[in-house]
C-alpha cells in the first residue's frame, strides 16, 4: 500500500494517524505542494483534483479522507481477525463527518505571510501551465486547476470568507468540548478515529498560538 502525502498537509496527518492507530504498513511518498510536486502529470493522472493525500492499493485508489480511514479501518478489521478491533459506531462517522465539514484551507493560508502566499500562489500558476503544455491530454483538469488557484487568490481578499471559516471552526470546537464534558473523548469512553481525525486540528491551533506568541 501507498501513501502519498506530505507531512506539512492537515488531511494528510489525519490518515498518517489513522494508519498508525491500526497499525497498517505503508510505502511513503511525499509530495510537496509548495514547490508544485502535486502537479506532476503521473500524480495529477493518478488524481486530477492534485490534493492530498492519496492512498493507493493495487487498483484502488482513495483522495478522499473519510474514504481513506474507512478504508483502513476495513483493512485493519479484516487483518485483525480477532475481533479486537470493532467497526467504527454511527457516532464515530458522524464526528467524523462533523469535523470534515470545517475547511481548514482559508484559515491555514491566511497563517502564511502575506508575501509569501502570493509567491508561492504565482509559483504554482506558473507551475501548472508548464505542466499543462508537457500533458496536453489532461489540460481539462490543469485548467480547473488554474482556475481554482485564482479563485482561492481571490477569496483570500475577502475578510467575510477567513471570518465565515474562523466561525465553523469555533462552532466545532464549541461542539467538542461540550462532548467531553461529557465523554473522555469525542464519541465514549474510547479513543477512536473520530479523535484521530481531530487531533492535527488542534496541533495545528497549537501551532499557531505558539507562532503567534514568539
Ligand atoms: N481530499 C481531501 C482534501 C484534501 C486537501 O484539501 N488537501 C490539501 C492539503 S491538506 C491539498 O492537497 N492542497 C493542495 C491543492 O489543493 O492543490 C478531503 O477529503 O477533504
């Protein structure tokens, strides 16, 4: 199995644990989005969205994150053979879920100084129409891509969109700790993976308030 993925990338850690709490070996790859390695014609050909990250086995291939742990989880039950391991209950999918509703893309972005983000974002612009031209078969895809990259420059402008993202975070974060008011973790007693897909969210805010405090 392989993972490709990068350890800077918030939904990557969150599959990174996953494979670590079940125990799964994996060949690793990274891929840097920074420098546009996510634009390579074999990766974007493996998946045309460019995101991370994406696990790989024999002929299957996920990019989508609960689609990933679920799918670890299934490999993990099966391997485990010894009922050890139990299926994720409907409160674990539906934290899950809660959690993947917030998007960290907006908020994480606008940690990055400004002259930075602007850099890299021309940086992967650039990268994507040269990448285009030596692919000139997957130029939809490219194109969407290119697209995407202006969209977000342009959403980044607007405070309304950085506000909106500051409260679905806060709105989580509110609706966790009334849970373990309750709960040692999010959905009993257990640590499961809706905590394992939690945890890089609060590293990151941890990241950030030590930043912001040097
Ligand atoms: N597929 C993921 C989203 C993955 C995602 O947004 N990955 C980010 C890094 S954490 C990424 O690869 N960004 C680079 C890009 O969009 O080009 C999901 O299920 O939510």
């Amino acid at each position: 199995m392989q993972l490709y993925h990068h350890p800077y990338s918030l939904e990557s850690q969150k599959v990174r644990l996953a494979l670590e709490e079940r125990n799964i070996d994996y060949t690793s790859y990274h891929v840097n989005p920074v420098t546009g390695k996510n634009m390579d014609p074999s990766f974007f050909r493996m998946n045309p969205t460019a995101k991370l990250p994406v696990f790989q086995n024999g002929s299957h291939v996920f990019f989508d994150t609960i689609e990933i742990i679920q799918y670890i989880e299934r490999i993990a039950l099966v391997s485990s053979g010894s009922g050890i391991i139990t299926q994720s209950s409907k409160q674990v999918v539906e934290w899950m879920y809660k959690i993947q509703q917030w998007n960290p893309k907006f908020f994480t972005l606008s940690h990055i100084p400004e002259k930075y983000y602007i850099y890299t974002s021309k940086f992967i612009r650039r990268v994507i129409i040269a990448r285009m031209s030596e692919a000139p078969d997957l130029a939809t895809s490219y194109h969407t891509k290119l697209k995407e990259a202006y969209e977000t420059e342009e959403k980044m402008r607007d405070p309304q969109i950085l506000q909106r993202s500051e409260q679905d975070l806060v709105k989580l974060l509110d609706e966790v700790e009334m849970q373990l008011k309750e709960t040692l973790y999010l959905a009993g007693n257990e640590f499961t993976l809706a905590d394992v897909m939690l945890v890089p969210i609060l590293a990151r805010l941890a990241l950030w308030v030590w930043r912001r405090s040097i």
